[in-house]
C-alpha cells in the first residue's frame, strides 16, 4: 500500500483526530511563512515587531507592519488544504490545533480551532485588557483604541508570552486522546505547539507529517508525505 493509502486507512478507522497546523497550509493561498524561502522572519527582525518589549518602545512601527499583514491577509482566500480539514470536522471527531493567526480556518468553515497564538483579527486593550474582533483593513484612528481609551495591540502571542488560558491543556488532551495526530505545514520548531507532536506519539496516535521539506520530527513520525498541504490533503480526506 502506498503511504498515501496507509494513512488515509488510518483517518478512516480513527475515533479521533487531531491535527497541528502552521503557516506552511497557507502558503497556496498567498500568505508568507516564516522560515522557509521569502519568509517574514527572514526580511524583519521578531525582536523588532513581535515581542511586548517591541511594542512599548515602538507600537506605532508594531502596528504598522501587522497592519501590513492585515492587508495582506485580507486579499486571500482558504485553500484545498483548509477546506479538507473542514471537511473532516464535519465527518469525524476533530480537533483543530494551529499555530496561524490568519483566520482562513475560520473562513474555510472549520468551527473547532485551538488558536495557539492568537487571531490576527482581534485586538486587546493594554489598559483594560477587554479584546474584540475588528476586520477592518484600515483603522478610523491608528494606532487603534479601546472605547477606555487605551491603546489596542494585536491579539497575538508574541515571543516570550504565555499562551491563551487554558488553551495548551486543551490541545494536550486532544493530542494524548487521538488515534490520529497529522502535522502539517510546520517547521515543529517553536514550542510548546511543536511538543504537542511526542506528546500525542507518547500516547499512542500515528502521526502524519505533511510538508514540502523535512522537519525535526520526520524521522520520528509513522507517515511523512512529502509535497503540499493543498494537493496531499484532499486526497487523504
Ligand atoms: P514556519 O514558517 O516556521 O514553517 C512553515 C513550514 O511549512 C515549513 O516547514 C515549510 O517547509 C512548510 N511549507 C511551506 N509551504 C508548504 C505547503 N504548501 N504545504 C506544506 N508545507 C509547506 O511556520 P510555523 O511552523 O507555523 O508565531 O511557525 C510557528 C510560529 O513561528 C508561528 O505561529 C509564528 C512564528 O513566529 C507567531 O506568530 C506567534
């Protein structure tokens, strides 16, 4: 059986399922990764743009390059490879975990997302902490404001940042709970998200890689497919 045949067989006959995604499932629908080739973190400095130190120095400059990414985000559209993990949610018991912050899981329809660093579409108060959604691409006033009259930052978790409450414990469970953990679209490297992956090995799930290279945790998982998330996923699903 091809690996492609194996691991379908296994989404098949899984109670549960899980899966891991990060920003190389967006990269068809236009949207830059990080690392890889023509990656944000390779043009711009995170220690300039994505930390809180960043943004007490400097939240005009911060702001002007989310907004940058707003812009960007708001031109693309999910792809095959959002639309299929939509696909499954509706048909088997799924948790979505993802690493983007660029809502095209929402768009795509899927319902059940553990957003592990937050949402690109949502701003926090700096003073009252009250967060909201705002999807406009250009703000009434910039640097945005809460109505408290504080100053709004993304709802990101930016380097150094604990995670959402009670989010990590969430998609700990899902992963130690599922048959089946894919990996996709990740380079694994930024934690904790990348060790949901020996997590849910540990308890038992096969895991399934999919990405256009390899990753730390290739050698470790039971099927790793090689190519892109928006062609392998929709004949896996
Ligand atoms: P990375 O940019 O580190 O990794 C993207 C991965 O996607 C790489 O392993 C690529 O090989 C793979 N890839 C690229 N195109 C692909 C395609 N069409 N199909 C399948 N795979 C493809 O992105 P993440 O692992 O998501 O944090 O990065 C993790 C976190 O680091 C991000 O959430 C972000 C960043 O700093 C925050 O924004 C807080």
């Amino acid at each position: 059986m091809s690996d492609l045949k194996t691991a379908r067989e296994w989404i098949r006959s899984a109670r549960r399922v899980a899966a891991l995604t990060g920003a190389g499932i967006s990269a068809e629908s236009g949207i830059p990764t990080f690392r890889g080739s023509g990656g944000l973190w390779k043009q711009f400095r995170a220690e300039d743009l994505a930390t809180a130190a960043a943004f007490a120095r400097d939240p005009l400059t911060v702001w002007e390059w989310y907004q940058w990414r707003r812009e960007l985000i708001a031109q693309c559209t999910p792809n095959a490879g959002h639309l299929a993990l939509a696909e499954l949610e509706a048909t088997t018991h799924f948790t979505l975990i993802t690493q983007n912050v660029d809502g095209l899981h929402d768009l795509a329809g899927s319902r059940n997302i553990l957003k592990l660093h937050g949402d690109i579409w949502r701003l926090r108060c700096t003073t009252c902490l009250a967060e909201w959604t705002d999807r406009s691409v250009r703000f009434a006033q910039f640097p945005p404001q809460c109505t408290c009259g504080g100053l709004a930052r993304p709802a990101i978790v930016w380097f150094g940042e604990n995670l959402p409450d009670g989010i990590f414990e969430e998609a700990g469970h899902a992963a130690k709970t599922a048959d089946v953990f894919l990996v996709i679209g990740t380079s694994a490297q930024v934690y904790p998200a990348a060790g949901l992956i020996p997590e849910a090995k540990a308890s038992g799930a096969k895991i399934i890689e999919i990405n256009i290279e390899k990753t730390p945790f290739t050698s470790l998982v039971d099927c790793a497919l090689t190519g892109s998330a928006g062609e392998l996923l929709p004949r896996l699903i």
